[in-house]
C-alpha cells in the first residue's frame, strides 16, 4: 500500500511494503542479523590465505629459521590470498597499512583467526627432534616437536594449528622452525604450508 | 663451517639444551630467511662470554 507521507502508526508494515533491494546497511541495528536468520551456506568473508614453500632451504642446526612460505599462487598445494594479507616475501611488506614482516600474515580484520602449517624436514639423523614454533608478533603462542628420524629417508612434518586472535590493526603471524639435527632442509610444496581464515569477528 | 658449528667449536661444552628456545635455551640463534644468514639473536649464557666478531670469522 503506498501512503502520501509516513505510514499511519497503526498500519503494520508487511514485506509488500518494502521495496526489493532497498534495505541498506545503515537501516540495520548493529549486531541485529542472528544465526537464525543467516541461510544455509552462508559463510563470512574475512581474510583467508594460503600459502607454501617452493624455495625450501638449508636449515642450520639449532638456529630458529623464519619459514619461507614464498607461494601463494601456484597449484602445487593451496595457494590464495583473498585480502591481500599475507606477505609472501622475503622482506617487510606494508599491507593494507599494516607493517608486515618476511614471510607472514597480518589481517586487516580484527578477530579470532585459526592458524594452521606444517613444515617438512629432511632427513634429521635418529635421536633427533623437529621443533615448529607459531609467533604472534615474534613471541611464540605455540609450538609442536616431532622426531623420529633415520638420517637418510625419514622426513619430519611438525603439524598444527592455533585460534588466536589478532587486532587487525598491527598483529602478524608467522612460522619458525628448529632442528637439533645437523645437515637437514626445509621441503617445498605439500609438506610445508600456512593458511589461515577468519573464523569469528572481534 | 655456520654459525652454530663456530660456536660449538669454540665451546664444545654447550649442549642442545642451551639452544633449545623451547626449554628455556640460553643461547638463540636465528635466520630470518632474508638472506643476511644465521645470527644470535640472545646470548644469555650464564658462564660462558658471547663470542667475538673475530672468533666467529
């Protein structure tokens, strides 16, 4: 029904009285869209990432080595970056105004983001031990070890994921590894890669 | 010879558990994967001096 001027209080405004597309961001309350309402495959849309190594590299014993997540384009494993928030390079990086270390990921969303890589060794002699460490602003938030090794065939794939929440004004994010084991690299493509994605907003 | 090998050349009584940055390791070395190589990022060894420029040459 179409009124001159406002509706009238007491007639009950339907869906017919709405035009199509014309609901806009500013007419809705904040935080006023439930779960309930959301339709089914509906996902949320902040930053997500992949990445792997294709450069690999020496890894020295007993030294703490920044791992070189250099691909976010290929096809060998996962490979994207929706927001253009992680810093595939060897050196910093300012991504959507964020100062962004070697080889991290820095959103631009704050929130609660889950955190996931691996990063495969080989081959560390027998005895020894693969540590990976995740660093939230060059502090280690959380670390895994394997070991395992026989020297010659055995890689090592330390394994694991973190939800950790960033700032999304400053926070970055990235992986280090260690090794007692003398002699070893870090592998390319499937064994060593880094992803992580929004999973709820701040 | 790298970083971690000089260092233990110069003091063969250092351990894994010196270096080890998730138990409490005194000594951190490090390789920000930029191309500058292996450096120590902490020398806190309580006995032993951090090595010269020199020694590590």
């Amino acid at each position: 029904m179409s009124y001159i001027g406002a509706k009238p209080a007491e007639q009950i405004l339907s869906s017919a009285d709405i035009q199509d597309g014309s609901i806009a961001t500013a007419d809705l309350a904040d935080a006023s869209i439930t779960q309930a309402k959301l339709a089914s495959g509906v996902a949320g849309s902040g930053p997500a990432f992949a990445a792997y190594s294709s450069s690999g590299g020496s890894l020295a014993s007993a030294t703490q080595t920044l791992v070189p997540y250099n691909n976010k384009t290929g096809s060998t494993a996962p490979a994207f970056d929706t927001a253009g928030c992680y810093n595939n390079t060897g050196s910093t990086a300012t991504l959507n105004g964020i100062s962004t270390p070697a080889y991290s990921f820095a959103p631009n969303v704050a929130g609660y983001y889950l955190i996931s890589a691996n990063v495969g060794v080989y081959y560390p002699s027998s005895g020894t031990y693969v540590y990976t460490a995740f660093q939230k602003n060059g502090s280690t938030v959380y670390f895994n070890a394997v070991g395992g090794g026989n020297g010659s065939s055995v890689e090592l794939s330390p394994t694991g994921s973190v939800l950790v929440y960033m700032n999304g004004t400053s926070d970055t994010f990235a992986i280090k590894v260690y090794t007692n084991a003398s002699s070893t690299n870090i592998d390319t493509g499937q064994s060593t890669t880094f992803s992580g994605f929004l999973a709820r907003a701040a | 010879m790298n970083l971690f090998e000089k260092i233990m050349a110069l003091y063969p009584e250092l351990t894994d558990a010196d270096f080890n940055p998730f138990r409490n390791g005194t000594i951190l070395l490090q390789n920000d994967s930029d191309g500058t190589g292996d450096y120590i990022a902490k020398w806190e060894h309580p006995t032993l001096p951090r090595p010269t420029e020199q020694e590590l040459a």
